[in-house]
C-alpha cells in the first residue's frame, strides 16, 4: 500500500486544497495520507517551505502546487 504526504503549512489555502483531492484520490484507491507542517521542521522549511504544498509519496517527492491527479494515480498504482 502506498503512502502520500502533503507538506504543507497552516493557513494555506492551497494547502487545504490540496489536502482535499489527496484525500478523495486516496480513498478511492486504497491508499494511505497524512499532512506535516513544514513550519514544524526547519529542515522541512528549508528543502520545502518556498514550494508548499508539496507530495510525496512513499516518501519521495512527487510534485508540488498543484495535484496532477493523472500521475497521482498512476503512481499509486505501481
């Protein structure tokens, strides 16, 4: 099973966004999602914070911005 994670930030609207097709895309394919703050890690901040949100899955990042939902899934179902 698959794992996706948004780094993302409070207040983000993108985020929040994001956070709701990551969300649909992963129940409808079985797959597992969680959210980290960015702003919790200053590691995170730094690789992360000026591309927020951003996805990985399995923890390899996938994309950020905007949800590719096309290539989502087909990550997903590899």
């Amino acid at each position: 099973m698959h794992h996706v994670t948004v780094m993302g930030r409070k207040d983000c609207h993108a985020c929040e966004v994001a956070e709701a097709e990551i969300a649909r895309i992963c129940g409808e394919v079985g797959a597992t999602w969680s959210v980290e703050d960015v702003d919790s890690d200053p590691e995170w901040r730094a690789e992360y914070g000026d591309q927020v949100p951003v996805f990985l899955v399995d923890g390899v990042e996938h994309g950020f911005w905007k949800v590719e939902e096309d290539r989502l899934r087909a990550a997903l179902a590899e």
